[in-house]
C-alpha cells in the first residue's frame, strides 16, 4: 500500500495544486496549544511537519529559533513531542505527519527506541537536519524497516553526482532547500532559477514527490506553485511570535495564514 | 580503541571522520557537504604543496615570529620546592596567543580558494582578534561572531579587531557566549558558503576543522620538541605537560609530537575550566564525564541534559567557556593517553596570581587554569621532573576581570 505522505501528493496532484506543508515546532508555546495549532492547519495543510526542538539549532533562522526557545522554556520534552503527534494522529488519521529535528536528540534518546515510539505515535516522516547523506544511509535503512519516510534534503550546493545518489537512496519524498540560506531567509533567488533547479531533481525520478522550503511566504508560494509541494514553516512560527506578543488567538491567527497560503495555491 | 604510531593524530580517524570509531564525524546540514567537501580537498593537496608549506613557514616565522620562547620559571620552582616549571610562552606569538596559527593558515586558505571574505567564531576574543590581524594582512574582509556577553567581558580583544577593520556580530541567542557565536558562525556560513570561507577557532567543529587547526597549531610542539633537545641534550625521562582545555586546540598543539611517547615518559595533562566553586556550572565535559552527544557537527563528550539539549557553562575564561571539546581529545581521553582535570575559577585566579608575583610572566585566564595543576601536582614531585605548561595566551585581554576580581590594575 501506498504510504500516506504519497497518497497525500497524489490527492494534491488530482486537484492540479501542489501539497501545502506546514512546520511548526511541538510545544510552542505550550503543548496544549501546539497540538490544537496542529489539528486546526491540518484542515488546511496536506502534509504537517512537526518540529522537536534543539536549543542549538544551526541551520535554523530567528523565527524557528525564537519558537524553539520558547517550546524548550517552556518544559517540552521529547516524550511530549511523541504524545502531541499520537494525539494528533488519534483525530487525524489519515493526515501525515513529519518530525524534524537536529540529530543529537535522536542520538540521546537511542536511535531504534526513537523509531520505535515513531511507530507507535503513527509517525509518518523523519526530517533530521544535520545527518546528511552517506551518514544517514544506516539510519534512514532503519527507518524504512520500520515504515517511516526519511527524507533526504538536497540543496543547490549538491553535486550532480551526489544528487543521483540521494535520489537512489530517497524514499517517497524528497526535500529541496530552495536556496543558501537558514529557513527563514529571504528568497533571493528568482522563482524560476528555483524552478529549474527542481526540475533537474524532478527529471531524475519522476516518481519521487519533491518539495521545495525555505524562504517560502505567503508573497512567495504562488510563484513556486508548479512544484508537487511547498513548505512553510518561518511565516507560521512568526504568526504564533506575533499573537503571542499581541495576546490574540494563535490557533485562529496561523490558521488563517495557512488557509490564506492554500488559497494562493489553488 | 587505538592510538596509532607514526601517524599525526590529526590524521587517525575513519573514512566517515571519526576517531576511535565514534569522536568527531561530520554532522552537517545538506547546504554544507559540498563547501567542506571542497575545502577538505583544497587541504589534501594544500599540506603537500611544498609552495604553500614554503609559504607557511614563511608567515609563521616572519609574521608569527616563531619559535616562541622556551623558559624555566625559577621563582616559582623554587617556591614550590619539587619539580622544575617551565614554560612554553606561546603567547609571545604576533597577537599575544596561539590563536595566530590557525589564523594564519585558515587566511592562506581562503586566498587559495579564490575566495574574498572569511567569517569565524570567538569566546575570549582571540580567536577572532587573530582572524581579523590574519585578514587584514591577506586583504580578505572579515566578520567576527561573538556572543554578546563575552564582547562585554573581553573588550581589549574587541578593539583590536574593530581596529583590524573586522566586523564584530553580537550574538544575542542562547547564553550569549562561545557556543552560540559557533552556531551563529555557521548559519552565516550555511547562507554565505559560495564567496565566503569559514574558519572554526578550535579542534572542534565538523572533521576537517579539527584537522586544519590541529596541523596550524602542531607548530608550537615542533618547536618545543627542538627547544627540549637543545637544552636538555634529550628528551628528559620525567616530563609532565600541562596545557588548558576549551575546545582542546592549544593542548593538542603542544602534545602532537609528544603522543607517540611513553606516557610514563611525557605525561599529557588537560586542564578544563571547572567553573565557580559554588557553582554547579561549568566547561569541563571530559573532566567531569559527561556523555557523548553532537554539537556544532560533531560527536564529543558533551555538557547536556538527557534530552541533549545543551547546558550553559560557566566559566571565569571566555576561551573555555564551551560545552563540547575537540573529538581528538575524546579520544585521547579513552585511549588513556591523556589525563583530563579541571580547575575551578578561584584556582585560576590564584595561580595567575602567584604566576604574575614570581614570574615575568602574564598567563591570561585559560592558561592559568593549567598553572593551577601544575602549582597543585608540583611540590609532589622529584626535582628531575619537568613540568611544562604552555601559556598560551596574555592576560591583557583578561585586564577588566582581574581588576573586578583581584582588584588588579
């Protein structure tokens, strides 16, 4: 059978739409609230990726940075992050769900207990940031053993050479950091140049479902919309920064953005 | 787990850039593979370029002014009563500390690679301050990442490298000290890798860092190695050397010629900031055995809670104010080879007091760290052995701290 995340692009496929991503970090601010942030895009969303927090997170931008501070202060913990996404899975069940994370924390917790609570939480994706490929080719084997997608990165700095491997060794998605940067940067490379850039990628495999991140905003999405999906996680973290500072509703305030980024895609 | 003889440690690890199997690696995010593939290549065939070792000899002597000097501290010996103490002043070096090696080498690079802007990261200043000297001497332009407290607390070195024409970034998240100025350091160098080259002021960092600044400051042990031959006509029997540990960069470069000895002959001693006494604090992940986790892309002994969230440290001396240490220091640690203790922040205080009363000498707050286990290991030892400990750094960038704590001028 067909995992969820591919079913998941396929649907976005036969609407003629690329799959909406969305990223937010567990437990901002709180884990009550992060998990009702989830349910509510999830209406809105195709895929949900699902941050775990790191205190030291080296490819990520203020936003995220400032959203994972917050979560870590306020006393999330790994156990927690699983029990948001079975939670989440328990009302959701057929909507994917992607952790992602810096590798350390994996690494504490023990690889095989970690994919083994992924199991159990229904976890559908890993995204570790900072285990590349050849690295990551035990960890993401074990990974498939178990069911769960690893997904590869691949960024305009990889080689053609390296690129055909990654794609060989990739499960059903695949994710292209659209440009040299942290997430949350601003885009500033062309949408086409990034365009083209994915279709090089998309060429390779066709069967692969390629997402394009980073640097991706409500002002940006649509002109990236030819991709088979799109994510976004700095634009969100920044609407729950702001609703906090503002004291408004996040859950409405990020769940309008995400409907709003969904409208752009149509 | 292994040592191996005959080969420079900086050199003993697998293909995947480990050592022992499990130290050091390369953790990165996709966007890095190719820029440190590249510059890991660029190295492989720059440290067998005799034009460019030509090169940096030239610098290292003429810039750096090396060797550094190799002196008995007499007064303090005798106060002491047991073994001789001598000293490495390493910090006689252009810039007042080893800091300058790895510099230097790192500028040769990036002017190898076409490349025109350099960035790196510091904790006590010197680092950075000798980035910027190094860049300012090969027209490169620079940027210092630096945490916002230790800009505050390491202000000399701060000037210095405004003065260089460097570009100081405070760094505001986390504790505000090293370990974010490494993570701010490579973000910047995630989004800048097509023009801009990194250089990491430690042996810690993803593998091909530890290697480049292992082989930059492997100068100092050279030297010594010369230096103990010249005034002991051999190799003496009983030598302990003493060296502070941060990221472990000095230390591994005042033993890398010594590792292939009898540990019973030459005694490596690491010394790691051991924090305020009072407080549960500190920078000593090996001394104080921590667990194996990964930060800044790579496996090391590491300050971290179960979670592998990374804990604050604290420490009197920016430049050990770290987490992590270098992965070849892990390895030397459960290779037995080395011996790894700390001293807490009074200690350092007070041995940089009793170093300065007896000695012409001003050892900044990371070497006095290893002057404090040299003053406590010394009065039990036969007057045959020698203690060296390498100062590696000057206190004038330390001037405000010691005025605050010692009520120095």
């Amino acid at each position: 059978m067909s995992s969820l995340i591919n079913r998941a692009f396929q649907n976005a496929k036969s609407e003629n739409r690329p799959a909406l991503l969305t990223y937010t970090v567990a437990g901002d601010n709180t884990k009550k609230k992060s998990l009702e942030i989830l349910k509510s895009i999830s209406n809105y969303a195709d895929i949900c990726e699902l941050g775990f927090p790191h205190n030291t997170p080296i490819a990520d931008g203020g936003q995220i940075q400032t959203s994972a501070y917050r979560a870590i202060k306020n006393g999330i913990k790994i156990n927690d992050v699983f029990s948001i996404a079975k939670d989440f899975k328990s009302k959701k069940k057929d909507k994917p769900i992607i952790l992602m994370g810096y590798y350390n924390m994996i690494f504490q917790y023990n690889e095989n207990k970690f994919l083994e609570k992924c199991k159990k939480s229904k976890v559908d994706g890993l995204i570790v940031v900072d285990l590349p490929y050849p690295e990551n080719k035990n960890f993401a084997a074990k990974c498939k053993k178990k069911g769960i997608n690893f997904i590869q990165l691949v960024s305009p700095t990889t080689s053609k050479i390296r690129l055909k491997k990654i794609i060989k060794d990739s499960h059903d998605m695949i994710y292209y950091i659209s440009m040299l940067s942290t997430t949350g940067g601003k885009l500033k490379v062309s949408p086409k140049k990034i365009l083209e850039r994915y279709r090089k990628i998309k060429n390779q495999n066709k069967s692969k479902n390629v997402v394009i991140g980073f640097g991706i905003t409500e002002k940006t999405i649509k002109s990236l919309k030819k991709a088979d999906g799109l994510v976004v996680g700095s634009a969100i973290c920044k609407e729950i920064s702001n609703s906090i500072n503002k004291r408004q509703n996040a859950v409405t305030n990020v769940t309008n953005i995400v409907k709003r980024l969904k409208n752009k895609i149509i | 787990m292994k040592l191996k003889k005959g080969i420079p440690l900086i050199d003993q690890h697998d293909q995947h850039g480990f050592w022992g199997g499990k130290f050091g690696g390369s953790f990165i995010p996709e966007t890095l593979k190719k820029p440190v593939e590249d510059l890991t290549n660029e190295f492989k065939k720059l440290r067998k370029d005799k034009k460019f070792l030509k090169k940096r000899d030239f610098y290292f002597k003429n810039y750096i002014g090396t060797p550094t000097s190799f002196v008995k501290l007499d007064n303090l010996t005798n106060h002491l009563g047991g073994a001789q103490i001598w000293a490495k002043v390493v910090s006689e070096a252009n810039g007042g500390a080893h800091k300058i090696y790895n510099a230097t080498v790192h500028a040769l690079i990036c002017k190898a690679m076409g490349k025109k802007y350099i960035v790196g990261d510091t904790g006590a200043g010197y680092a950075g301050k000798m980035l910027s000297m190094a860049a300012k001497k090969f027209g490169l332009k620079c940027k210092i990442f630096m945490g916002a407290k230790d800009i505050k607390r390491q202000k000399p070195n701060c000037d210095a490298m405004r003065k260089n024409g460097a570009e100081i970034v405070p760094v505001y998240s986390g504790s505000q000290t090293l370990v974010d100025a490494v993570s701010e350091c490579m973000r910047y160098w995630v989004s800048n890798c097509d023009n801009t080259h990194m250089c990491v002021g430690s042996t810690v960092g993803p593998n091909i860092f530890v290697k480049i600044c292992g082989w930059s400051t492997a100068q100092i042990s050279r030297e010594l190695k010369v230096q103990l031959k010249s005034e002991f006509k051999k190799i003496p029997n009983k030598i302990k050397l003493i060296n502070c540990v941060g990221g472990g960069s000095s230390a591994y470069g005042f033993w890398s010629e010594f590792i292939d000895y009898d540990k019973k002959q030459i005694e490596l001693i690491g010394v790691e900031a051991g924090g305020p006494q009072k407080s549960k604090l500190h920078a000593a992940p090996l001394s104080r055995n921590a667990k194996i986790g990964i930060l800044h892309g790579a496996a090391s002994y590491l300050c971290q809670n179960s979670e592998g969230q990374i804990n604050d440290t604290e420490s009197i001396s920016a430049g050990l104010d770290y987490p992590g240490v270098s992965p070849m220091h892990c390895f030397l640690k459960d290779t037995k080879r080395a011996r790894y203790t700390y001293a807490t922040d009074e200690e350092a205080l007070n041995a940089h007091q009793m170093v300065t009363k007896f000695e012409n000498l001003n050892p900044s707050l990371e070497p006095s760290h290893a002057f404090a286990e040299a003053i406590k290991i010394a009065p039990k030892l036969s007057k045959d052995t020698i203690i060296i400990v390498n100062s590696c750094g000057d206190a004038k960038k330390d001037r405000d701290i010691l005025r605050e704590r010692l009520g120095k001028k």
